[in-house]
C-alpha cells in the first residue's frame, strides 16, 4: 500500500515545502510505501530525483491555500491510484509518524483550541458563507495543516470542497479562515473516522504544550513569506 504525501511550495514557500517533504521521507516509521508530490510554481527548480512535481500558479495569500481543493481535484487522475493521500502543510516538519495515523477520514485538533469550548471555536459563523456552522454545534475545532486517509475519501471531499469554495467566490464570500473553514464544515457532515492529538500539529515556539511532538509547525516570519 502507498501513502501519496502532498505539499504546497509556491513562490518563497518552495524551500519550505523540499525541507517538510525531507523530514517525512525521514521521520516517517511507518511500513507504507511512500511518493512524495509537490504542487509548486517553481518545477524546474526541484532537483530531487524523488519528489514529484505538480504546476499551479503562484497566487497571493489567501489565495493558493483556499484553492489547495482545486489543485487536489484538478489532478485526481494523478492521485486517485493511490491507497492513502495526506497533505501537509509546508512549514511543518516530522518528529516520529508512524501508521497510526492511517484511517478513512483523518483529521488533527486544533492546538489552538483543544481545550476550548465549540462557541469558542474561530467556525466560519457567517451564514452567507458555504462553510457556516451554527452557534449550536457542539463539537471539536480541526487545524487544516495535516489531514488526509483513504485516497477515495479525501479525493471525495476535494472534490466537494473545490465546488462550493468556487460558489463562496462567486458570491464575494470569503471563509473565516478559508479552506480550514471549509474541511470543519465537511467534517461535521462526513465525521472524521480517526481524530489525531495535537501533537500532530505542535507549534514548535510553544512552551509546556502537554502532548509528544509528532509533527511541529516550525516559526515563520508569515509576512516575509507571502506576497501581501
């Protein structure tokens, strides 16, 4: 069984994304077969003979990451062969991953909110937006920077989700926090079948966050980063 990786690296992202995809090919201990796909502006820039590369434009933030969906739909004939997708974000880094991460629909806890109650999640609370929930819902907060499972289900959700994000945009609605807002919502109609700890997306800067680092989200000046 192979484990497809995906990795967004676009503009000043590129060489974060190389050095994400170098520490799963390193840190991932698990007994799936691995390829490692980066979706970039810059493909004659890769000189890794073992990464893969996918081209989509560069886009200012929000942009590139509220059409991550698209590119995942847009390229489903390149994907959809495989047993597991994952998508990573591309300045996070593994610690220690194994296969305890594989299921059908795998999502992260927000560290963020872990210990938070629903109403005081950031959900999109617009009801003009397609990634509205309620003040009612009760329910845990996911941060979109590692998720995936099975190829069939995640390829399914990008293919929902590309949709009704490019209706958001057609309307003038931008998700609270666009394409996050959106797996929350898809996550609350098709619930995720497994549920990672936050230590999966353990914000590196933090001090006496009470779970094991299995994959850190590694400081950024985000402003440098992005074209604003």
């Amino acid at each position: 069984m192979t484990i497809a990786w995906l990795v967004i690296g676009t503009n000043r992202y590129f060489d974060l994304a190389l050095d994400c995809l170098r520490s799963i090919k390193t840190n991932y201990h698990g007994s799936q077969e691995q390829e490692f796909i980066l979706f970039t502006d810059q493909v004659k820039k890769n000189e890794s003979d073992w990464v893969k590369t996918v081209a989509i434009p560069h886009e200012p933030f929000p942009m590139v990451t509220l059409h991550r969906y698209r590119y995942f739909n847009s390229n489903a004939s390149l994907l959809d062969h495989f047993d597991f997708i994952f998508y990573v974000d591309a300045d996070m880094k593994f610690v220690d991953v194994g296969d305890e991460i594989l299921g059908e629909r795998v999502v992260t806890l927000h560290p963020a909110f872990v210990h938070e109650t629903s109403s005081k999640c950031t959900f999109d609370r617009n009801p003009e937006c397609l990634a509205y929930v309620p003040d009612s819902y009760d329910g845990p907060y996911f941060q979109n920077c590692f998720q995936g499972g099975k190829a069939i289900e995640f390829l399914k959700m990008s293919r929902r989700l590309a949709r009704r994000i490019k209706r958001d945009l057609k309307n003038h609605v931008m998700p609270l926090w666009h394409d996050e807002s959106h797996m929350n919502w898809y996550m609350i109609q098709n619930p995720p079948t497994r549920v990672l700890h936050p230590g999966y997306a353990y914000p590196d800067w933090w001090k006496g966050f009470n779970f094991p680092r299995r994959i850190i989200n590694v400081k950024k000046d985000a402003v440098t980063l992005r074209d604003l």
